[in-house]
C-alpha cells in the first residue's frame, strides 16, 4: 500500500499551485487573451511538463540537480530570458492594440501550445522545486514507489489544475472588463511589467 504523507502532500500542493509565480502570471496572461477554452493546451502543457518533473526527479534527477549548485543557477537565467523575450511580446501585443486602435491593422498573437508549456517547466525553478520536495518529502523513512508516485501525481492534478483554472478565469474575467483599444492597451503594458518582474525574481 502507498504510504504517503496525504494531507501535507495536499497542502503543498495547494500553496505551490495557487501562488503566484512563471506559470501563473503567464496563465492570467493567455485568459485575458485568449480565454479560458484558448488556454486549454497551455493549462495541459504545464501538467504534462510538471509531470514529467515528478517523473525525473523520482529516477534520481533531483537529487542530481541538488548536488550541483550551478544547475540551478543556469535554469534561472534561462527562465529568466525566457520570460523577458515573452514580455517582450507582450510589449509587441500593447502595440498592435494601439495600431489597432487607430486603424493600422492588428498585431495577432496565439496561445501557448502544449508541448511550449510543457518545454518551458524544464527552466521552470518553481517548478523543478515542488517536483524534487514531492519525490522526496513525503514518505517518512522509505524511499517511495511507484504507487507513492502515482498517488502524488493524482494529488497534483487534481489541486494544481483548479489552481491553474482560477488565474485563467481570472485574466478571462478582466478581460472582459477592458472594451476599448485604450484600456487594453495599458493592461498589456501591466501584464508586460508584471512578467518582467517574475523574470527577476527568478534571479533573487
């Protein structure tokens, strides 16, 4: 039988899916673009790459990645210029609304695509932090086991994609609210500025 830690393996789950953080600020991102069904393959990349975390760092990875300082070190930088090149997109977006706005014709951006989401977890600190404490941190003195596995696997889908789905509906719901060329405007300048600040904190 899988002995796991069930509830505080809940409870982390919770606080790291629900936090903000990469996955989220850009989640909110695509809702306000491209709505909650838009969003779709975005919200399964992030499980598939989360996953797949999980997966590695239960197959020795982890503790791999621990044992070399400097690894973490280069996935934040990569996180990091990753996020600032999407900012700079976004900045493209609060650009092509303006022209838009004034009659130039329209910048059209797409969603992420699943396997984009899925890629980006491998840069992902966050990410690559719950994956190591939920292959190791709740199972007492045992090494854990494919149903452990399993089971927090299950546990993370089921908190981790309502989690995802509050900041999609979130950034749907305000979008709804911004009608005018103006006002989507400064909120894709918000959103640019908001993702070059997760860009730093990957850094701290």
């Amino acid at each position: 039988m899988p002995t796991v830690a069930l509830l505080p393996l809940a409870l982390f789950c919770l606080v790291a899916s629900i936090t903000p953080g990469p996955n989220n600020v850009l989640l909110m991102r695509s809702g306000a673009s491209f709505g909650v069904r838009g969003s779709t393959g975005h919200m399964l990349g992030i499980q598939l790459g989360c996953l797949a975390l999980l997966l590695l760092c239960w197959m020795g990875v982890g503790t791999l990645l621990l044992a070399l300082p400097t690894a973490f070190l280069v996935m934040r930088w990569a996180c990091f210029l990753y996020l600032l090149w999407l900012a700079l997109v976004i900045l493209g977006e609060a650009r092509g609304v303006a022209a838009a706005g004034n009659g130039n014709g329209a910048f059209l951006p797409r969603p992420m695509r699943w396997y984009e989401a899925s890629a980006f977890q491998l840069v992902n600190p966050k990410a690559w932090m719950m994956a190591v404490t939920m292959a190791s941190a709740f199972y007492g003195s045992n090494a854990p086991g494919a149903p452990e596995i399993a089971v927090a696997a299950a546990t993370w889908v089921a908190i981790g994609t309502p989690s995802m789905l509050v900041w999609t509906l979130w950034g749907a719901t305000i979008e709804r609210v911004l009608r005018r060329p103006r006002e989507r405007q400064v909120y894709a300048l918000l959103m640019a500025a908001a993702v070059a600040a997760t860009a730093l904190w990957m850094l701290r």
